[in-house]
C-alpha cells in the first residue's frame, strides 16, 4: 500500500486549496493534478479520487479510500468540509506537514552522523578488548604478572565479547538495516512513530504535538460555529491513534453533556495544558472564545516545534559525547597494560 511522504502530501493539499481558491471545483481540481502528476504511482491515485468526490463523496472520503494519507489529513480535511472551510483546513496542512518534512530532515541530519561514528567506534572497541588486548596480556605473562585492575576487567570482558562475536555481528548487522531502513523508507518510519504514538505518544514532545493538533481542529470547528460537542467529537477523530488522549476526549464530552463549560471540562480530563483552559475561560466570558482558541492553537503550535527542535539540537552532542567516552575506553584498554609492561621491563 502506497503511503504518501510528508512532501508530497504538503504539496498535494497546496496546489489542491489552490485550485479551489481559483473557484475550481474538488473533483476538477483532483482530474488536473492527476494530469500533471509526474509520480507514475500517484497519478491513478488521483484520478480515483476525483471519480469519488464526482460521484458525491467527500474530500474526507476520498482520502479515506484512497488509504495513502495520513490519518491526521482526513481528520483535518473533515472538520474544513464540514465547517464549510477546506481551502484553510488543506492550507493549514500543507504548512504542518512542510514543517513536519524540514523537522525530520534536521533530526536524519542529526542522528546520521553521531549514529554511523558510534557504530564505528563499537566496532573498534570490540576489536580493540577481544584482539589486541589479550596480545598485551600474553607479554605481560611471559614477564611473570598478570593484568588487574581496570585492565583485568576489559580483559575479562574482550575474552566475553569474542566469545559472543557472531551474536554481536548478528546483532550490529540488524542495528545497521534497521537505521538505514528509518532514515531511507518513509513507509517503514511511518510505521514505527504509529507503534510508538500507541505506546509513548503520551508522553513529552508526542503530548505535546497532540495537544496542538487537538486545538487546531477544534478551533477551526468552533470557528465554523459547529455545535460544541461536534467540534469536539471532529477534534477526537484526530487522536484516535493515542488511545490515552481519545479517553481524554470521551471524558471531555461526558463533561459537556452534563453541563460543564469547555474550559472547566478541558481543564478537569487535561486535554489541553492548564494555562491554555484559564485563557480559553476569559475568551468565553467575553465572547470571543473562537479566536482565542485560534491563538491557543497557534501558541501550542509554536510550543511543541520549538520543544522538538530543542531536542533535536541535544541529540548530536549527546552522541559526541558518548563517543568520546568510549574513546576514553579505548585508550584505556590500551594505554593500562602497556604501562605495566614498560614499568616490569623497567
């Protein structure tokens, strides 16, 4: 099943809410991009698309069955047809995803380097403690002492790790394929952040770009002047992937059918972070909740880019750092036994 990589799913949604700007209708705008699409995968794509929405589907729909966007489009796209604002919901897309593909740029661009030295520097260090090593070791015995001490240590562990070598070749192989399959394959990235927004997309930054892209579609919905419950249920649809913050939601709206407000029930199931509730209160009170949401939206925004962004610029030196630690290692693992050797000869 094809699977469409950020940048093309930012250029799609583009030149699509361009196309409807100039008043061109979904299903002719679809027909003219699979005309021009150059992409020999996508093309028909396209052109099944735009039979749907002439059949009268929806946009929404469309992607749905075409089963190569990503959840979060559909889910946007939706909320846009069904507030009467899909032009805006496509151009909000194609920035988030534009910054989604300049993101995971700069974090291959940051893990690649760190992650190759690293690798290398595995491999000379198993080399170094299982080959070199016990050659030190031999000298010093012939001399009548024996390695102790950190030395006798790296010793111990280089006899385990040649013991252990085709487990490790096995091993550091699998760690090869498996980077190089994140850092070329879109299909198989997209595959393991679903596996990790199911598990960890809780917690952190993943909580964090989840409360933006909830503000966002709720938002647009309020906006729209959908009923409440609507939006929130429209907004839902786009966490369904983190089963903890979809529970949130149902909470939320439990809490709305009751008769709590917006603010309280975001604030009481935390939905969205406290500051965000207390500003959206003072937006009810004096009837401008719609665009103070807008703000929240963007604020949030802004938020989880700059969290991302800052630790993504923590990775590299991290890994340096390690890598330097480990050549500490190694000139340990050296330097110690020829010491002992040069002072018994001395």
């Amino acid at each position: 099943m094809m699977r469409l990589s950020n940048l093309q799913t930012a250029g799609l949604c583009r030149e699509l809410a361009l196309l409807l700007h100039a008043g061109v209708s979904v299903g002719d705008g679809l027909s003219l991009l699979a005309q021009e699409e150059s992409a020999a995968a996508l093309q028909p794509v396209l052109e099944n698309m735009a039979r749907y929405t002439d059949e009268g589907g929806s946009l929404a729909g469309a992607m749905r069955e075409a089963a190569c966007f990503p959840g979060y489009v559909c889910g946007l796209v939706e909320v846009g047809e069904r507030s009467g604002r899909t032009e805006e919901a496509l151009q909000a897309l194609a920035g988030y995803y534009d910054a989604r593909e300049q993101m995971d740029r700069r974090i291959r661009a940051a893990l690649l380097y760190p992650s190759v030295l690293m690798l290398v520097m595995l491999v000379v260090i198993v080399v170094l403690l299982s080959r070199v090593l016990p050659v030190f070791n031999d000298v010093y015995a012939s001399l009548g002492g024996e390695l102790t001490g950190l030395a006798g240590g790296l010793l111990t562990l280089g006899l385990g790790l040649d013991a252990a070598m085709p487990v490790l070749c096995a091993v550091l192989a699998i760690v090869v394929v498996v980077l190089g399959a994140f850092s070329v394959s879109g299909g198989f990235r997209q595959k393991v952040l679903r596996i990790w927004q199911k598990r960890w997309g809780d917690r952190g930054i993943s909580r964090r770009l989840a409360d933006a892209r909830f503000a966002q579609a709720l938002s647009m919905g309020m906006r729209s002047g959908l009923p409440m419950e609507e939006s929130l249920e429209l907004a839902q649809g786009l966490l369904e992937e983190v089963p903890a913050a979809a529970a949130r939601c149902r909470a939320c709206r439990s809490l709305l059918e009751e008769g709590c407000d917006l603010a309280q029930a975001l604030r009481q199931t935390q939905v969205l972070p406290a500051s965000a509730c207390r500003m959206l209160a003072l937006g009810v009170r004096s009837g401008s909740a719609d665009s103070v949401m807008e703000e929240i939206s963007r604020r949030l925004a802004r938020e989880a880019d700059q969290a991302l962004e800052d630790r993504t610029a923590q990775i590299e030196p991290a890994m340096v750092l390690v890598c330097s630690l480990m050549v500490g290692a190694i000139l340990l693992s050296v330097m110690l036994p020829l010491m002992n050797i040069m002072s018994a000869i001395g």
